[in-house]
C-alpha cells in the first residue's frame, strides 16, 4: 500500500537547508573557559603594580604635634584630592593596558574572554587599593607623632576618600576591550539567503497572467 504524497504548492517555503555538523553546539568551548581564567588571574596580579605605584606617586598629607594632638600642617592642601585623582589616572592607564593586552593575546571577544577581564579588573582595583595602604606611612597616628617628635611634620597614612574610583579599571578595560573587538575582529559570513521565499505572498509574474480568450473568427 502506498502512501499519497501532496505536492508542494508554489508558494510553499522551501525546505531548509541542512545544518553543518557541530553548528548547533554552544559557542563556548573549553579553551575560551580557560583564556577568560588566564585573563583574570593575570590582571589580577596587575593589582599590586598599582599599589605600588600609588604608594610611589600619590601626593604625601603631612600632620604635626604639639604633644598633645595631631594637626594638619597644612590645612588648605589639596593632596589628598590629589592622592584619589593619582589613583584614578593610574588605574585608568592600567585598565587601558589590560584591554589592549588581552585583545593582541586573543584577537576575538567572547563571554568568558570579557567576564575575565572584568573580574580581574574589579579584584586588580581592590588588591592595588588595600597594597598601597600597606605601602604607604603608617596608619597609627600616635605612633607616629611619637616616633616624629613634637612640632615635625610626619606623612599622614594614605587615604581614598573617592571609592568610585575602584571602577575606573575595570570599565575602562571592559570598554575599550569591546571596542577594540567591534573595530578590528574579522566578523562573521552572513548565512547564505534562501532564494524562492521572501515570507511575503507576492503576485505571479506578468507573463504567468492567464491570457485573454480569442474572439471567435467569421
């Protein structure tokens, strides 16, 4: 017993074409779990050049004694505006060098690939922020007056009295990394069209147009 097959109208959707193997797995792969980790763990390390260079670089707050309590030397300076904006443009220049690092390592972008540099910016902020407190001059402030003698000015501990600026790693790199990314990575083919359908109902052709009947001849 056979069975009857309908055949295709005109205006049908072709069938499609057949998808090429490995196609519909996850675009994720093992490699790139393992890049993103590379990336945040080497930025995050990056963290202490920060430190180190804040604790090198930032504007030094001085207080004096008189033997009973500490004051400002200077009570109109502005280092410590200038110890939070040296952080700032540290990290900034940090985060710009991590971004552009991690795309000439790896020409693509990808999930894990940016969830690693942003991780790794965010904990390269923290770690370069908490070193460079322990670099710098002490935060006991009695101690230090003893050690400086009454009415010699010490270097008070550093401060970093703007937090936001611990955001200006990571969103640079992210940032300037997907932009870099949306520049110069190779994009992908578009598919090829499927020719004979439009998903629009179109009118037949004109020369398809059922002629108009003779009139009969004498």
């Amino acid at each position: 017993m056979t069975e009857a097959v309908t055949p295709q109208s005109p205006l049908d959707p072709p069938p499609l074409p057949p998808e090429k193997p490995g196609a519909a797995s996850g675009a994720i792969t093992p490699e790139d779990i393992r890049d993103g980790a590379v990336v945040a763990l080497l930025v995050g390390a990056a963290g202490l050049l920060l430190g180190l260079l804040w604790a090198w670089l930032a504007p030094r707050v001085q207080y004096v004694s008189n033997g009973e309590a500490v004051f400002l030397r200077n009570s109109e300076s502005e280092a410590r505006i200038a110890s939070d904006g040296t952080f700032f443009l540290l990290s900034l220049g940090l985060g710009a060098l991590s971004a552009v690092g991690t795309f000439l390592w790896r020409r693509a972008g990808g999930v894990p690939l940016v969830i690693g540099l942003g991780a790794g910016s965010v904990f390269a902020a923290l770690v370069g922020w908490r070193f460079g407190l322990w670099l710098g001059p002490s935060s006991d402030l009695v101690a230090a007056a003893n050690r400086a003698g009454k009415g010699v000015p010490f270097d008070a501990p550093l401060e970093l009295l703007a937090h936001g600026a611990l955001l200006a790693w990571p969103m640079t790199a992210v940032l300037l990394h997907l932009a870099l990314t949306a520049l110069w990575t190779p994009r992908d083919p578009d598919p090829a069209p499927v020719y004979g359908w439009t998903g629009y109902y179109q009118a037949p052709p004109a020369d398809s147009a059922p002629s108009a009947p003779e009139a009969p001849r004498a």
